[in-house]
C-alpha cells in the first residue's frame, strides 16, 4: 500500500520556513540597531530635557500660553524618539506588518517635512533633515517585505 505524505513524515519535519529576521542582510540588520539607538538616545534626551525650563524664555513667564507651551515642547521632544523606537522595535520584534509601518511613517515625515516648508519657509525643512539617512534602510526593508509578509514566520521572542 502506498501512503502519500502526511505531516508525520521525516520529510515534512525538513522543510524550515525561514524567520523574519534571517531574511535581512547584515547591514540591515545593523541600521536596525543604529534605529533603535538613535531612538533610545532621543528618548533619553527628551527625558532630560523635559524638566529644563528657559528661565530668559518670554513664554513661559506668559500666564495665558506657558503650561501649552511646556506641554507642546515635551511632546515635540517625544515624539522623534518615538518614531525612531517604532521604526527599529517592530522589526526587530518581527511584526508581520514591520516593513508598512516603516513606508508609513516615511511618507508622515515626508508630508510634516513639505507642511513645515510651506508654512514656515526653507527653515522647514530642518524637520526633514535627517529624513535621508533612513532611506537606505527603507529601501532594505523594502526589497524583502514580500517574502517578510507572506513566505517567513515570526520567531520566538527571547527578552
């Protein structure tokens, strides 16, 4: 009697569906890492700073606009590392949908980096200036999100 295979077989057992995270390169695995620390280090730095008062600052001696003024000060100083944490973090933790997530926020920044150079002027695109390091990485990304979304699997994650 011929048995056709089932998932008892040797055979099935070889077949190894690749992790996420084994289909970047080793320079994309490295940017990944300068993400996440770039991240760390503005989160780091907002911390910090978030208790700093200008005390020359004509707005913050302002009755009517210093407590939004503080409080849209530490959510601008948050919001860079945040971004960069979610950029790095979700790859790294092999989120299925990583790799969108990334074009995602690319294409917020770019839009932030044109609204703040139409609205402010060439001083706007000081929002966008470090936008083109991270094109390298998206483009790294972007090569492998077919086989990341649909061929490879999420390992375990080990803390």
């Amino acid at each position: 009697m011929n048995q056709s295979e089932t998932i008892f077989d040797k055979a099935f057992e070889d077949q190894l569906i690749p992790r996420r995270r084994d289909l970047m390169p080793k320079w994309l695995n490295i940017y990944m890492w300068v993400v996440i620390s770039f991240g760390f280090i503005m989160l780091c730095y907002a911390i910090f700073s978030a208790f700093a008062v200008a005390t020359d600052d004509v707005i913050i001696h302002d009755p009517d606009h210093a407590t939004a003024f503080r409080v849209g000060t530490n959510i601008g100083q948050f919001m860079p590392g945040i971004f960069y944490m979610l950029m790095g973090g979700f790859v790294w933790l092999e989120r299925r949908r990583a790799i969108r997530l990334n074009i995602v926020i690319a294409l917020l920044w770019l839009a932030l980096t044109i609204f703040a150079a139409w609205n402010v002027g060439l001083m706007g695109l000081s929002v966008g200036i470090i936008l083109p390091f991270f094109i390298p990485y998206w483009i790294g990304l972007l090569r492998i999100q077919k086989r990341w979304e649909k061929q490879a699997i999420r390992g375990e994650i080990r803390f």
